[in-house]
C-alpha cells in the first residue's frame, strides 16, 4: 500500500508540476511568435550584378577589400548609384505612399524594398548597399525610403560619412494617430496583443516611452540628434495628413526640394472613397488606376477617448519644439 501509494503521490506531483508549466509554455509561444513576426528581418539580398570599380577620385573605403569575393561587373545602360535622397522616415507616416508617387517621375529611379542598410545591415559595406540601387542615367536621381533611419541613433553619422550633402525627406504624421496606426499594423500580424493601454505603464499614468509606437512620435528628439550631422536646410518635413488631403502639392514641394520639374500633378491622383486615400490614376509601367495594398488604409481598432486625450497632452510640448525647430506648425496641437 505504501508503494502504490508513493507512486499515486509521485503520478499527482507530476500532473501538478506539469500543469504549473502550462501557462509559462503559453507565454513562451506567444513571445516567440510575436517575435519573428515584429523583430527586424534580414536583410533584403544583393543583386546579381554590381556596379563597375570606382573610379580612383571616390574615398577608399568603397574599393574592394583585399579577400572580399569577386563579383561580377554591371552591364546594361545606366549605372548604379548611391542615393542622393533619402526617405529616412516616419513609419506609418505615408513614406510608402510617398515614394510610389515619386516614382511616377521620369528622374526618379527609387528602391522599391527597405534595404535597411544605415540600421541593420551596414556591416555588408558601401558595395553591397550600392548594388542593391536601380541602375540610372546622367541627371535621375536614386532613391530609397527606409522609415527606421529617423529613429537609429547611429544613422545619421553613417549617412555623413557616406555623403554629407543627402537630401533628407521626413514624412510626418500626427504622433497620437501615428501610435494607433502603428499599433494597429503589429495586431493585424499578431492576434492577442495586448490592448492600445500599454502605452501607459500604468492605468492612465506615465506615458511609456520605451515602447516603440510611442517613442516614434517624439520627432523633436529625433531630429535634434539628426542636427548634429546635417543643417536644417538638407530636410523637407513632409506632411502625412496633406499628403492624403492635397497630394499633389505635398508631391510638388517634394520635386521642388530634389530640384526637378513638376511632372506629378494633381492629373495623376484620384480620391479613393472607400479607402479613404488618395491613388494614382496610372501607376508606374501600368495603364491602369492603382491604390497602395490592403494594408494600407487598414481600419483602426478603437481607442478610449480618454486615451486619445492623455496622449495629446502628452506630445503637446514636443509637437511645439519640433515646429519651432522646423519652421511649420504641422496643426496637431
């Protein structure tokens, strides 16, 4: 009896034990999963050919390094180009919708993917960044859109040493609406999240700044760090909320900056109603009207309003620096 007890005793330790790790393999899953699907990815792959050698006038840090693989030289016409212009943010701002209108443009040649080189992948060197670029004639300009830039500390210094004289496009957005929308965005690819209260870290008390949909929407800190790099003179703040209203005329003040005529015009938009956003009439190499993805206008789960309001008064003051530091009164309050 004292055996088979022992063993009953020993068989219910293990079903309780069992069950005490239950919640914590749960959470485990979950974390996990949140992970792959939030955590940066890799980094986009090089194109199959490159750009020729440089010519002896560029730095030395662009030639090839003694033991570097050889790779084979570009052909075709046109060549590949760093960017003289880049979209370095905001995320969930309009970038993507930027650089689609852009691209409507017959001197702009932009990358359509994020290659995420000044934050995530630098380590692959100037080449490889440069070959991943479109191939361009004289007078095009290149581009590429990697919202994440404006929020990594060490991309402005990269982007120096690469070329101190980059056009820098910010597009901007109402913080408190940006937070959502940025929120919205990690829900629809993780079911579960936790709801839009995390942004405070308790109850409706301090604002959390660590967490990420909220610290995007600081832009005067942001951009004080940019200015120890560049002088004001090499940004355009680009409104997010007109470039949904008026798309042609944030487009225009785009071209203006990046000193080329103004082709993309109030013909080539048309107002989605159902989207709620502007779309292009003919899209790039297409004879056919074209929105942005699903994604894109997705619908916003509901906030408190009382949320909304702690949220207002809580970038209030760092929207107001960041119009004295730019020059333009966004209208966000």
């Amino acid at each position: 009896m004292a055996g088979s007890s022992g063993l009953g005793g020993g068989a219910g330790q293990g079903a309780a034990l069992r069950a005490s790790r239950a919640p914590l393999l749960l959470v485990a899953l979950v974390l996990g999963a949140y992970c792959l699907r939030v955590l940066p990815g890799r980094c986009p792959p090089a194109a199959r050919t490159l750009p020729p050698a440089p010519p002896p006038s560029e730095p030395p840090s662009l030639v090839r390094r003694p033991g570097a693989p050889d790779l084979p030289v570009a052909s075709g016409p046109g060549r590949r180009r760093f960017p003289q212009a880049l979209i370095v943010g905001v995320k969930k701002g309009g970038t993507r919708a930027l650089l689609e209108f852009l691209r409507l443009h017959p001197d702009v040649r932009a990358l359509g993917s994020e290659p995420h080189f000044f934050d995530r992948c630098y380590e692959r060197g100037l080449a490889w960044y440069r070959s991943l670029m479109p191939r361009t004639l004289d007078g095009q300009i290149t581009m590429e859109k990697t919202p994440s830039y404006f929020v990594t500390r060490e991309a402005p210094r990269r982007i120096h040493a690469m070329s101190p004289d980059m056009k820098l496009i910010v597009v901007v957005r109402n913080p408190v609406t940006r937070a959502i929308s940025d929120y919205a965005q990690t829900l629809s690819k993780t079911p579960g999240l936790p709801s839009f209260r995390l942004a405070f870290r308790h109850g409706l008390g301090p604002v959390d700044t660590a967490w990420s949909a909220v610290r995007i929407g600081l832009y005067a800190q942001h951009l004080d760090h940019w200015l120890q790099y560049f002088p004001l003179s090499h940004f355009l703040f680009v409104s997010g909320e007109r470039l949904v209203s008026d798309p042609a005329g944030e487009v225009g003040r785009v071209q203006d900056f990046l000193g080329l005529k103004r082709v993309v015009t109030d013909k080539h938009f048309y107002f989605n109603a159902t989207k709620g956003f502007p779309c292009l009439k003919k899209a790039q190499g297409s004879s056919r009207p074209r929105c942005l993805g699903k994604s894109k206008g997705r619908p916003h789960p509901r906030v408190p309003p009382a949320v909304v309001r702690r949220l207002q008064e809580f970038y209030r003051p760092f929207n107001r620096k960041f119009y004295q530091m730019t020059g333009q009164d966004f209208g966000w309050g």
